[in-house]
C-alpha cells in the first residue's frame, strides 16, 4: 500500500478536532446515495413504462408494414411469398385498412377497421387471440351468413354492444348514384372483445375478415398492404429497409420504430432530462464533499507541511485528498446503488403503487432495473465527485511548508 493510500485512510478513520467537519462529511455520503437512490428508481420506472408501452404497442401492431404508393394492390401472394423468404422474417399477412362509422343501438363512433386473414393475422399481430380470430373465420357454407366483426373493448363500451350484438359498418367509400355519392353501410355481428392495453387501439381499433372488408370497400382482390413479424425487433429498420429495395418502387416499407418515432424520441428525450435533473442531488452532495475537503486542509495544515518537508510531492499531497474525497463519494454511491436496487425490487415484487388505468396504460407502476442503466449512474456519481475534490486536493498541494510552519 503507496503511503497515499495510507495516509488517506487514517484521515477518514481518525476523529476531528472539528466535528462539524465530521457532520458535513456523513451529508456527503447521504447526498450521494439519496441522489443516486433517486436516479435508479426514476430510471428504472421509465425503463419500465417504455418497455411496457412497446410491448403495447407491438402486440396490437406489426413489427413492419409494407405498402403500395397510390393505395391498394392486388397480386398480393406474390408479394407475401417474397417476404417470407427474407431473413428475420417469421410471418407476413396481407390486410386492409380504412376508416369509418360504426353504429349501434345505443350510440355511433368513428373507428378503424382493418382487414383481415384470421389464419394468418394472429401470427403478426399476437393481442390478437386465435379463438377470438376463429370467430371471423367464414366457411362456404356460411357465405350468405351474417358477417363479424371483433371490436376493441373500449370501442364496445362507446357503443354499448356485448358479444352477439349487431352493429353496422359504414364506409365513405361507397357507390355512385344519379343524386350523389352513396356511403355503404353493411351489418355485422360482434364476434369478440379485443383489449391490447393501449386505449388508443381498444377506443378505435375494429378487426374484420379480409374478403368482408373487400367487399364492403369494393376494391375486389386488392389489400391495403402486408404486416410483418420479424424475429429481432431490434434488426426491425434494416429488413425494412431490405424489403424496400428489394420490392422497389412504388413499394415503400416502414417499421414499428419509424411509426412511432415522435413518441419514443419524446420518451427518450424526457428520461435523458430526468437524469440530468436528479444528476443535480449528486452535485449538491459533491458541494459538500469540496466543502469539508477544503476545511480539512485548512485543519491538516502542519500535516501537508511536514509531509513536504518529508520529501512528499504535489501529486502526492494531490493524490491523498483526492482518495479521500473518493472514498466518500463511492461510499455514498454504493450506498445508493444498494438501496435503489432494493426499491426498485420491492416495487417490481409487491407492486404497492397502483395507477389510474384510465388514465395511464397500465395499472401498476411498471419498473424494469438495467444493470446499463445502474452501471451509468454509478459512474457518473463518482465522476461528479472525483471533480469535486480536484479543487481542494490543488490547493493542498500548492500548501507553502515554510509559511505554514511559520503561521500554521
């Protein structure tokens, strides 16, 4: 152990004559593990909110959507069966998009009703149930037979309908007639309840079997464009981008990402503020550090003189008051990244903070601990306390021996 290392230490176990100094050091420590504390809980708890709105989000949508400049297209296996065969790619299935009213006994809303092939939309969009899909399945010898609809649970609620209810699908797209435009208005059964937990989705989001809404839009074989699930969300933009150049123009590709850009950028902007402001705590807390480093050297004044006249050097006298400040702040750090991780455990397990869901998406406060996340907090601790000691371990150094024998 370097003489350093040595000295530092006993001037952290050894008492004051100035207990205030003592006091100030212990609200070191304390500032620095409630800041980190801090950091860690809110961190992990937009970790969670954006880990859980994603899943959301991707399981009431497709990982990629392809799509046809000038709306829909027809010849759409050939399509699909390219898609498939690209790697990363796990499913593709065709689907129909438009909007329009639906109306009910008891009220009417605008909504979005989507299209689709029951075999195949509940491998790319997995909220999806298979029973509840099975529902919209038509068989030959149910053509005539009424057709169903599954409606979002929130969309259900608006119009007061329940499973078996009747409902009717009314398209702007319509016919045209010697007096005008016609809006086609066609009625369905309600199949089954659809929640995702986005209340987005469950207030607007309808499901249909995909030759009903052909139909019902008079397009004839054409769809709207091709969902696909991908097997690394993460590889999601570069297959897009793939498909897009492999298909060519006037196909265009997009994912989930680039869909929902503005909300995860502003997600993300809002978790790197928080940081920077709670990253504030921390800093208050390296005031303190400086402030009783700074009197120690002004009671340890004898000390670093004899200590020079001893032979020790600038960087060394630097070094021990540098430790010192060091020792204090990844004391504090510790402390925090302890109890931080022990809260966000207790909040994960017990879940004692309940939410508003009407409000928020879910109903439990989502938490999702990173070690990336603890690892940066750390760090940034101790680097905000390692600059707080720079300034007091400079002054030590630049200590005069002779004027502080002289006055000391």
């Amino acid at each position: 152990m370097s003489f350093e290392f040595f000295i530092s230490g006993r001037y952290i176990k050894t008492k004051q004559r100035q207990a205030f100094i003592s006091l100030i050091t212990i609200l070191s420590v304390a500032g620095v593990a409630v800041g980190v504390m801090a950091l860690i809980i809110v961190i992990a708890v937009m970790a969670g909110f954006e880990s859980t709105l994603k899943d959301r989000i991707l399981g009431a949508d497709a990982h990629v959507l392809v799509m046809r400049h000038g709306g829909p297209f027809e010849n759409y296996e050939e399509v699909v069966d390219k898609i498939r065969n690209f790697k990363g790619v796990e499913a593709a299935a065709p689907f129909v998009y438009t909007q329009a009213m639906i109306r009910s006994s008891n009220g009417i809303s605008g909504a979005v009703i989507r299209g689709v092939q029951p075999e195949l939309a509940g491998k790319v969009v997995t909220r999806l149930k298979e029973e509840a899909l099975q529902e919209i399945v038509k068989s030959p010898e149910d053509a005539d037979a009424v057709p169903r609809v599954i409606l979002g649970k929130e969309l259900s609620g608006k119009l007061g309908v329940l499973k078996g209810d009747p409902v009717y699908l009314i398209s702007p797209r319509g016919m045209v007639s010697p007096i005008g435009h016609m809006p086609v208005m066609k009625r369905f059964e309600t199949a089954a309840l659809f929640e995702s937990g986005m209340y987005e989705y469950d207030a607007t989001l309808a499901f249909v079997n995909l030759e009903d809404a052909q139909r019902m839009l008079r397009i004839g074989d054409s769809v709207t464009g091709i969902e696909i699930r991908v097997d690394d969300i993460m590889n999601s933009d570069k297959i897009s981008r793939m498909i897009a150049k492999e298909l060519g123009f006037p196909f265009w590709a997009r994912d989930w990402r680039e869909m929902n850009h503005n909300l995860f950028s502003a997600l993300k902007l809002e978790k790197t503020v928080m940081f920077i402001i709670l990253s504030l705590i921390i800093l208050v807390a390296a005031f303190n550090i400086a402030s009783s480093l700074i009197m120690m050297v002004m009671e340890k004044t004898k000390d670093i003189a004899i200590l020079k006249a001893m032979g020790a050097t600038n960087r060394s006298i630097r070094r021990i008051f540098v430790l010192k400040g060091m020792v204090i702040g990844s004391v504090g750090t510790l402390i925090g990244v302890c109890l931080g991780s022990l809260m966000c455990v207790l909040l994960k397990e017990y879940q004692f903070i309940k939410l508003d869901q009407k409000v928020y998406i879910m109903s439990e406060l989502p938490v999702q601990l990173e070690f990336i996340d603890v690892g940066v907090i750390a760090l940034a601790a101790i680097f905000i306390c390692f600059l707080a000691t720079l300034y007091p371990a400079h002054q030590a150094s630049r200590l005069n021996p002779v004027e502080a024998f002289r006055y000391g």
